[in-house]
C-alpha cells in the first residue's frame, strides 16, 4: 500500500517509460511518411476512430472499478480478521484459565496469521508482480514473505510436533484453525457457562475460515481474462489508429501543425494505456505490490494487541513503509 501523499511524477515516468518510447515511435512513424513522402493516404477519418475510444475508455472504467472493488473486498476481508482476532482474544483471556494454555492459542493464531499471508503471497500466472516495470519498482520495498521461507516464521510460534504437521499440510491456515478447535476443547473448563464461551470462540473461528475463505477467492479467481484480454486489444488498436485519423484534423490548421501529431497522439495513447496499467496494478490485492492491501502490517499490528493482552512487554515494533510502501 502506498503511504505517502501520492506517487510523484518521476516515478510515473520510469514506470511507464517502455509504453512511452513504443507510442512515440507508432505516431512519429505515420507522421514523417505523412510530411516527407506525402503519404496522405495514411490519413484515416477521425469520427470511427474516436468512437472506438469511446468504447475503450467504458471498457477500461468498467476494469478499473472492478478491480477496485476486488482491492477494497480484500481490504474489509482483513480488516474483519482484525477485529475478530481482537474479540477471539477477548474471549480466550476470559474463558481459558490456564497462562499456559492462553499463550499457546495466542501464538497458534499468529501462526494462523503468518500461514494465511505466506499462501496470499504465492504467485498466480495471471499476477503483475513479475513484469518488468513492476521488479524494478521492488528496490524501494521489500516483501518478507518473500525474503524468509515459512518455518523460520512459524518456528517461534509452533512446538516441534505441530510444526511438522502443518508443514506436511497442503492449506497450512486450515489446519492451524483445526488445532485451535481441538486445544479449545481442551483447555475451556466444562460449565454452562463455559459451554456458551467454547461455542462462541468456535463461532469465532468459523469467521475466521470465511474470511479466509473469501481470500481465497479473491487470489485464486482472477479479473475475467476474457475482459482483460480483449481490454488490451483494444486500448492497442486505438492506439495505433489514433495518430493517423488525427493527422488531417492538424493538417487542417496548417501543413506545419502536422508535426503537433506526435507529441498530441503519443499523449492520448499514455493517457489510455497508463488508465489500464492503473487497473492491472490493483486487479490483485494480495500479490505483493506497491498498490496492494498491507496483509504483513495488519499481521503485525494483530500481534501487537495481542500480546498486549497478555501483558507482555517485550513486542515487536508495528511496521513502517519504506519509500512510502507498506506492505
């Protein structure tokens, strides 16, 4: 998630620097062949072509509001896994007697947190994370998920046995639920008024499966590659047909005023494509980039408050954004 007041120009520049030089070269091209060789032909009309964009700018809205949604679904996802955390940790300080028995379903569930962010970070095919633009950008941040593999992360947090059993598993969150229903059942005194705690922290960790399970399907089912691809298709065709129907609209204010064509067209085409490159950034909120939901930041701040609770005093600092980044 980017932090700061906005990205600056610069770095919109280099982001977008590839496309810029593509689009200069496909308006440049027509233009000269259109002045030095008298290419009039090339002209095309401008009326179809601007219709064409009209479509694609509805096509590329309707991306970018889908892919916004799909951003802020993630982010009220984890924000819900925050506050049940909090109320499941509530009600584990009243209904577990027992130091021990709180401290090893306190850190079971950081376990939980750590394996559910570690499986949102797995790459996908249709992710962005790998485009060159985007690896370049990596230098300003680092993804922990990515710099440390999954036992050294669960390691504090697992006995030996538990650990192997996760580490076996193929949907290590999932089991790590199913062992804080089994040392639930364990450690919560038999009472009625115990037996109403137990089903409600059960309650709780139901919830937290289907947030869970709503993370899921946000990674694992992508924007529709049928609207993404044709998406693309079409922002590349008025890209390339823009620079020839406005080369008689210039032509009309003077023969020099052609020249205006390249710098104008390959203004129009940035414009549409960077409006794509903006919704194929936020289309996955769980990849690892810049534009994404701070998954690791909340993890942390959950631990913090938790272990708050059970009055330790040694905690781990909250994260802070690098270069405006905060993953």
């Amino acid at each position: 998630m980017h932090a700061g007041h906005h990205y600056s120009l610069k770095e919109i520049i280099v982001w977008t620097r590839r496309e810029t030089a593509v689009f200069l070269l496909l308006t440049a091209l027509p233009t000269t062949l259109y002045i030095t060789l008298h290419w009039h032909w090339l002209a095309l009309p401008w009326l179809p072509i601007a219709m064409i964009g009209t479509a694609v700018a509805f096509l590329t809205g309707f991306k970018n509001n889908a892919s916004y949604s799909r951003l802020w679904e993630a982010r009220q996802i984890y924000g819900a896994i925050l506050n049940t955390s909090r109320s499941w940790a509530i009600l584990v300080l009243d209904a577990v007697p027992d130091p021990i028995a709180r401290r090893r379903l306190f850190h079971r569930h950081f376990a939980y947190l750590t394996a559910l962010r570690y499986q949102l970070r797995e790459p996908r095919a249709w992710e962005n994370s790998k485009r060159s633009q985007n690896v370049e950008y990596q230098a300003h941040y680092h993804v922990a998920e990515w710099d440390r593999p999954l036992p050294a992360e669960l390691t504090p947090h697992l006995d030996p046995p538990e650990l192997a059993y996760v580490l076996a598993r193929k949907n290590r969150p999932t089991h790590l639920l199913h062992l804080q229903a089994q040392d639930l059942r364990a450690s919560v005194p038999l009472s009625p008024t115990s037996e109403f705690r137990l089903l409600e922290l059960q309650r709780l960790l139901a919830s937290f499966t289907d947030s869970q399970g709503k993370c899921e399907r946000i990674k694992n089912f992508p924007y529709p590659r049928q609207f993404a691809s044709l998406n693309h298709l079409f922002i590349w065709l008025f890209i390339i047909l823009a620079p020839l129907g406005l080369l008689q609209e210039f032509h009309k204010l003077g023969e020099s005023f052609v020249w205006v064509n390249i710098p104008a067209s390959t203004l129009i085409a940035w414009v549409f494509h960077t409006m794509d490159k903006i919704g194929e950034a936020t289309e996955n909120p769980f990849e690892g980039g810049p534009n994404d939901v701070p998954i690791t930041a909340l993890s942390r701040t959950i631990e913090i408050d938790l272990l708050e609770m059970l009055g330790e005093t040694s905690l781990p600092p909250a994260l802070q954004p690098e270069n405006n980044i905060l993953m």
